[in-house]
C-alpha cells in the first residue's frame, strides 16, 4: 500500500534525526529495533545534549527549531565526543 | 570555546600546510588565496606561524575529497556536511578534508571556502566546536564578507589558551557575540519589521517577535548576504511595506523581505546636505507619514508623500524631543516613540510631545 504522506514524513524526520545524533552526537546505532527497552530512550538523551548545545529549547523532541538546525548546513566534526 | 578531548596541540609553532588538490567551481589562485587568508586568522592571533610547501608530506594536508574517501568519514554529496578535520597529530592529523561536491565560492554565492577552511583550521590546530553561536568554531555554516571578517574574542581566547598569545604589542581583540539580557547592550539601529522588532548590533540581528518570549539571535548576513554589518540606522515605512537601512552615506531599501535592486543608493538622494556623513537613527511617524532622521545633536524631518525634506530642517533635537541627548537608535510602536541612548531608552508620546517613561535597553526582551 502507498505510506500516507504524514508517517513518510514522519520516517524522513526521524532518519533525519538519527543520522544527525549518530554523526554528531555518538548516539549509538541501535542493532535490535526489534527488541523493545526499558529506561532511558537515548535518542531523546542524545536530542537534549544536542537541544542544550544549540542553546535551543530542551525538549528531548524533535520540534521545528530543532530540525530546523539539523538541516543547516555544518562542519563534519562531532559537536561531543572523539 | 572548547578543547578538542585529551587536547591534542602541535608541540612546534612553525607548521607546513599543503594543498594536495583543486576545486574545479573556484580559479586555482582563488583557493590558495582563500587558505593563505584561512591560515592568518590563526597566526594573526598565536606565535603559530604556516609555510607551504609542495612536494612533500605536510603537517597540515589540505584537499577536496568525494564521498568515501577512506578516514571513515565519508561525505554526503551537497550541503549537509561541508568538510571535517583532524586534531594535531601525525599521518592524518591536522588535515582538513573539504566535499568536492559543495558549491565553493570566493564571495557569499554557494559556501565560502575561506570560512569554511578557517573553522576547520580551528579543529587541525586542537580546537572543538563552540557553543557561542557567533564564534567561527560553531558548527553550522554562516557567511561573513571575507573583507569584514575578524576572528571573534570566544575563538581568540580558546587558540591563545592553547598556543599563547601573538607577539604584536597590541593584543588583538574580536567581536564578542551579543547576549541579549546583557545589561551593557546597546544597539546600532532598531527598525520594525512587518510587527517584529529588529534590533541592529555589529554583524547581528536581535529578533523580537511580539507572539514570541525569547528573542532569536541571527547573523545579519543569514538573511541579507549583500547588506553589510553595522547598520546605523534603520526605520520601516509601514505604507510601503518597505525598510530603509542606512550605513555611513549610502541607504539600501528592503521591499518585504528582499532588498530592492539598484540599492545601495546615497543618502543624499533624500536630500542631505553633503556636510551629513552619516544617519545615526531614524523613525517614521505613521499618522503623519513624516520621517525623522536624527544626526549628532540635529535632526531632519522628511516627508514620504512629497518625498522631500521639509523646509525649516535641521532642527535641534533639545528644543522639540526634551533631554534625550544623542540618538543611538529610535523606532515607533503603537504610537509611541523609543528612543536609545547607549543603555537608557526613553518612551517619547508625540501627541504630548513628552517623554512618558525612562527604560533599560534592554527592557523588550524578557530578561
């Protein structure tokens, strides 16, 4: 079946986001989607230590001045980390 | 600023830098020039000093790479990622690799290369990336006319706290990034803008949204590439949907968002005599269409549907404003006028012709 154009959205956003921690913020890739955790989602984590860089409200969601950072264009560098 | 971690730094201060290859969208000239320029940032400031050389292994390896270019990096083909760098070391370290597939350009089309090159020198010589949103080692891209550029005091401070200070006798300074609840700030110029606010200092833009509580700082090159910094006064035409920007004798008109073509035009068009070097500040009166520009202790009147300056002009600011001194910066909302003098602000009613209120600069922005 088509995907309805909101969860396409919604897909495009959230690879957006991973690739953005995963690049920048050492968010770990996650190997077992499949298996449900318990505890601290990282990737809000991730999305709160990046919220607090860019001095952006910190939400642990990836609201629109948040997105809107991540699609600005940067340096290749990670903003934490080695 | 913020170290690189374990900080790595360069153990010499003389280090050898390498271009390995060119850019086809920029002259070969061009590219060296960006870099040389690129270097001096640095060496300007620290006792670093860079010598190129050609033929052999360089501290610093300079080149444009496509996609996996094997350092486990790879790019991501336009915008997105620009370039990377490594931190002091051997083999790789220090080198700066840079996305063959962006736009490169020597002026603000496409993506800078000497500002590009500059940040990612900050990482070759031990630096990581600042949170300070006006420091060139923040991570996202904005353009600043290379012929304007000065290294801001947050990357000033974090390259002398690796490398010490230049020799030069005068330590060199930088701008300082504007925060907006500093009791100390003072502005340029204040326009409003379709019902924002916007407060006008150095390279930056305060932004004050009535519908907002925080206040966004901005680069003023981020939506005006072409206008220069340091605004020195501005005033929107309310009827005319249009800002007018002043800077030294010229004035550059923004129609909605855009600036005009055929702009930047001489102040002396509106009628100036040529004795008048520059607007400090000015407002346009909605109700009576007139526009006032203050200069020194003097101020013009102009009248926007005859487009001409009224008769009887300059005037001495005392005699019709009361005692708010020189003019910084000065605009008009809902009725009243407010007028800046480094961190006082006065609310000026017209109508009375009286100052009804004595304010902080800073009092539009929450703090």
């Amino acid at each position: 079946f088509p995907v309805a154009p909101e969860a396409e959205n919604e897909r495009k956003t959230l690879q957006l986001v991973e690739s953005y921690l995963q690049n920048f913020y050492d968010l770990q890739k996650d190997h077992h989607p499949h298996l449900r955790t318990t505890g601290e989602n990282p990737l809000a984590e991730k999305l709160k230590e990046m919220q607090e860089f860019f001095g952006l409200e910190v939400t642990g969601k990836p609201d629109l001045d948040t997105l809107e950072i991540m699609k600005k264009p940067r340096c290749g560098v990670p903003d934490v980390g080695q | 600023y913020v170290f690189t971690t374990g900080n790595p730094k360069w153990k010499r201060n003389h280090l050898t830098y390498r271009i390995l290859n060119y850019t086809p969208k920029m002259r070969q000239a061009d590219v060296e020039k960006a870099i040389q320029k690129a270097l001096s940032v640095w060496s300007n400031v620290t006792p670093l000093r860079f010598e190129k050389v050609d033929n052999k292994e360089a501290d610093i390896m300079i080149s444009f790479a496509y996609r996996d270019h094997y350092d486990n990096s790879p790019f991501d083909g336009p915008n997105g990622q620009l370039a990377h760098a490594f931190q002091p070391g051997e083999g790789i370290g220090g080198d700066v690799h840079l996305d063959e597939e962006e736009a490169w350009s020597k002026d603000g089309r496409g993506y800078n290369l000497f500002i590009v090159v500059a940040h990612e020198l900050g990482h070759s010589l031990g630096l990581s990336h600042s949170n300070d949103p006006g420091a060139l080692m923040y991570p996202t891209y904005s353009y600043t006319d290379p012929k304007e550029f000065l290294l801001p005091q947050d990357d000033i401070d974090g390259i002398q706290a690796i490398y010490g200070q230049s020799s030069a006798a005068v330590q060199p300074t930088g701008p300082v990034t504007p925060q907006a609840c500093d009791p100390n700030l003072t502005f340029d110029a204040i326009a409003t803008l379709r019902g924002e606010i916007i407060f006008f200092k150095g390279r930056y833009m305060l932004r004050k949204h009535p519908a907002r509580a925080e206040t966004e700082l901005n680069f003023i090159s981020l939506f005006w590439p072409k206008l220069p910094s340091g605004i020195q006064a501005a005033y929107e035409n309310v009827e005319n949907d249009e800002v007018l920007l002043f800077k030294e004798d010229k004035y550059w008109v923004l129609r909605g968002y855009d600036i005009a073509p055929g702009y930047p035009k001489p102040i002396y068009r509106l009628g100036f005599p040529k004795t008048v070097k520059r607007v400090n500040a000015a407002y346009n009166d909605e109700t009576t269409g007139k526009t006032y520009f203050f200069i020194a202790d003097r101020y013009w009147r102009y009248d926007e549907n005859k487009k001409s300056m009224d008769h009887g002009y300059p005037r001495k600011i005392v005699s019709d404003f009361g005692k708010i001194g020189r003019v910084d910066a000065v605009f008009q909302k809902d009725g009243y006028v407010y007028f800046f003098h480094r961190t006082t602000q006065f609310q000026y009613d017209p109508r009375a012709k009286q100052i009804v209120r004595q304010m902080k600069s800073i009092s539009w922005f929450n703090c």
